[in-house]
C-alpha cells in the first residue's frame, strides 16, 4: 500500500509540474524597426501596444518584449539578436526588419542572409519564428521592388515560418494614414496593421 501511495504522489508531482510548464505565460520577442518601436506615436499607440491588449482580451497568457528600435537595419537586428535570446529566452521570435535596408537602397542578398541568420538563431533556441514583410515604394524600381518583396516569401518558405506578406495592406495607399513625414503611420493606422498581422500571431502563438 506504501508503494503504491509513493507512486500516486510522484505521479501528482508529475502532473502538476506539467500543467505548470503548460500554463506557464509565452515570451514574444518582437524585434523591429520604427514601425515597431512607436516613432512618432504616443506611448502605447503602436502595434506591439495594441498587440499586447488583444492578447490580453483574448486571454491569451503571454508577455511581449518590444525590442525594436527605430533606424534599425537587419545587419543591426542580428548583431543584437544573441544577447536578446540569452536574457529573455523567448519561444516565439516576430521579425519586422529590412524596410530601411530596401529605403538605402542595400542589396536583397544581404538584407536576406541576415534575415536568415536571425531566423535559424531563433530556431536554434528553441523558439518559433515569425516573419513580417515589406514593400518598396514604386520609385525603386520594379526590379528591386519586386526581389525585395519575394525576398520574404521565399525566406519564410525555406526557415518554415509564418509570414505576414505586408504589414501595411490597407495603410500604404491612404496619405491620411501617415505622419507628416509620408513614412510612419499615424496612431490611426495602427490598429490596421495589428488587423494584419493579427490572424498568422494568434495561429502561432496557441500552437503548441
């Protein structure tokens, strides 16, 4: 009877561990750039902001760790990318980066191999990845426009991760949606962009 009860304790100890570990809260990495980083917003206007909220309304039990920077480029997103793993040890990695790459005019390659570089790192950790792309303004090119744009695509293909094509559908071709500077939305546009990106997070983030 002795042995009998240890072993019903051990496996209660088992089962209340794994329910932990289940219910315990997801860390999200949100790595990007001005769009991500609130430029030119109140505080908690932005998408990430917003993206938090709903998560909470939907119950959903995560923390969010906004990382972006504005003027971030995707050689710069990786160079910080260990040290953010390391201290935050997220499970899941958004990565919004490459339009100030495409806006200097750098080449595709490079924009993807860094791309690339961050997703496999995150990868590596355990962590599962998410993808955010990016148009070009038209001025560019339709050569360059149309490569950087497939470059999203075709990455998120090959590292198998979800992928939001355009964050800003719906925003790009409305001026009143823009700051002064014609290049970040304003707080309006924000819940938009959080429409967007919304419906591939929320599959990502209660996947198991």
């Amino acid at each position: 009877m002795l042995a009998i009860l240890k072993k019903l304790s051990v496996g209660a100890l088992m089962l209340a561990a794994s329910a932990s570990a289940y219910s315990a809260p997801k860390t999200v990495l949100v790595l990007g750039d001005s769009l991500s980083a609130e430029y030119g917003l109140a505080r908690g206007a932005g998408w990430v902001a917003l993206l938090e909220r709903k998560l909470k309304a939907e119950k959903i039990d995560a923390r969010i760790v906004n990382a972006s920077i504005s003027g971030e480029t995707t050689s710069g997103g990786r160079a910080r990318l260990p040290a953010l793993l390391d201290q935050h040890k997220p499970q899941v990695v958004v990565i919004e980066l490459g339009a100030n790459d495409g806006l200097r005019g750098l080449p595709v390659a490079a924009a993807e191999a860094n791309l690339r570089q961050m997703a496999t790192m995150s990868q590596k950790q355990d962590a599962k990845v998410m993808l955010i792309g990016m148009r070009m303004p038209p001025n560019y090119g339709r050569a360059y426009t149309e490569r950087f744009f497939s470059m999203y695509e075709n990455l998120a293909k090959e590292v198998k991760a979800p992928l939001v094509p355009f964050m800003l559908e719906g925003v790009a071709d409305k001026p009143a949606l823009f700051q002064a500077d014609r290049l970040h939305p304003n707080a309006q546009a924000h819940p938009i962009i959080l429409n967007n990106i919304w419906p591939t997070f929320k599959a990502l983030i209660q996947s198991r």
